[in-house]
C-alpha cells in the first residue's frame, strides 16, 4: 500500500491521537444535545491533521509551512473550545486541561517543524 509523506510525520501522528480524543469529547456534547458544538470540535480536530496532510503535497517549503501555521491555529480553536466547554460545566476541567496541555504540545512541534522547513 502506498504511503503518504505525512504518514511518516510525528507532528501527524500526535494529531490523530489527539483528534482522537477530541472526537470523544465531542460525543459527549451530542450526548448532551450540544450538537453544533460537538460538530465544530468535530471540524477543528480534522483541520489540524488535514492542514498537515494537504501540506506535506505541497511543492515548496514555504508553502508547507503556510499550512502548518493553519494547523496550529486550529489546535488554538480546539483549546478556546475546550477552556469555554469546562468554564459552562459541559466537560470536567481536568478533561480540558490534560488535552490543552496536548494542544499545546502539539502546538510547539508544530511551529518546530515550520521553522526548519523555512531554514
């Protein structure tokens, strides 16, 4: 089976994980009947690993980089979502604070993996 350039991408990897998590939580809100928060979660998760993806076809650098900065500023959406579900009570706040904290992680390899692309 063929593989993609971004298969082989940690920064990749650690977002399926953590948009795995998030889709969880993301049940949850359905469960609670918060739909349309549940579905931008659901939008927000994706966007990280699909900017990623669509990047890693891009044919220079410099536009790889672009998208990863997406990337990044859709882990910044999922935290500002998360910090408001636990501030409203609709997840518990050591459920927000653990998956900020991978938000940020994932943050921080993010903009590593930018600055070398633009060396």
């Amino acid at each position: 089976m063929k593989r993609f350039r971004f298969q082989d991408l940690e920064v990749w990897k650690r977002g399926i994980e953590i948009g795995l998590e998030l889709f969880r939580v993301a049940e949850g809100m359905e469960q609670r009947r918060h739909y349309r928060s549940a579905e931008q979660l659901r939008a927000a998760a994706l966007s990280i690993t699909n900017n990623i993806a669509e990047g890693s076809g891009s044919a220079s650098d410099k536009d790889f980089a672009h998208f990863l900065n997406i990337a990044k500023r859709s882990a910044f959406e999922n935290a500002n979502m998360l910090l408001f579900f636990a501030k409203a009570g609709l997840i518990a706040t050591t459920e927000a604070e653990t998956l900020v904290a991978a938000l940020d992680e994932e943050c921080r390899m993010l903009e590593a993996f930018r600055k070398s692309l633009l060396r």
